[in-house]
C-alpha cells in the first residue's frame, strides 16, 4: 500500500467529522405561521409583525390562508395590521416572541377588528 493512500483516507474522515460536528451543532428556530382570514371580507395590505422583521400579503381573500416561516431574532410582540373591508387601518398586538422559540402559531383574523392567536410554541428562554 502506498503511504499517500492512507493518509488522503485520513484527512478525508477528519473532513467529515468536522462537518458532522459543525452541523449538528447548527440548529436553525422557526415558527411556522398561518393566517386565516374570518372577518367577512376580502383584506389588504396585511403585514405582520415581530421581532427583528415582518412579512405579509397585498391581499388576503375572505376565508383565505396565508402561511409563513419565521426566524425571531430578540424579543418583543407579535403584531398584525391591514386594512379591512371598511377601508379601516386595523392594528392588532398579539403574544410576546423570544429568540430560540420554535412551533407554529396560527393568527386568526375575525370580524370587528379582533383576533385570536393560537400559539405552540416551545418556553421562552
């Protein structure tokens, strides 16, 4: 056996135990986010909110669902705006989110400017 051979052998497992390593060390937190929309009407202009970024939709359709996956960097509240049928800017504060937090949580938008937030979320650090 030529010495080269096992010393590419070696170097290559040592490469990919580093990478086993730092992979597993490499754990990416996400919330998995839906939208249902309830109030009766078609909305516009939906954002929503939370630490360190937001996203939303131009239009969201009567019973329509919309699903995002966030990544919370810092703490503070969730908060969902848009615009109604009634052309009313609504704004409303849901629950507190920290970083390192992962599930789902669904955003229920209802009639009269209201919501429900139905969090499964792990603890806040």
């Amino acid at each position: 056996m030529k010495p080269w051979i096992g010393l590419r052998a070696g170097i290559s497992t040592a490469g990919l135990a580093l990478v086993l390593v730092w992979a597993a060390g490499c754990h990416s937190y996400s919330i998995e986010t839906t939208v249902e929309n309830r109030t009766g009407g078609a909305i516009r202009l939906l954002e929503v909110d939370y630490p360190s970024a937001s996203f939303g939709a131009n239009s969201l359709a009567a019973g329509g669902v919309f699903h995002y996956r966030i990544q919370v960097r810092g703490n503070g509240p969730l908060k969902v705006a848009y615009t109604g049928k009634d052309v009313q800017q609504t704004l409303i504060v849901g629950p507190a989110l920290s970083e390192r937090q992962e599930g789902q949580i669904e955003i229920v938008l209802l009639p009269d400017n209201k919501a429900e937030f139905h969090p499964q979320l792990t603890p806040q650090l």
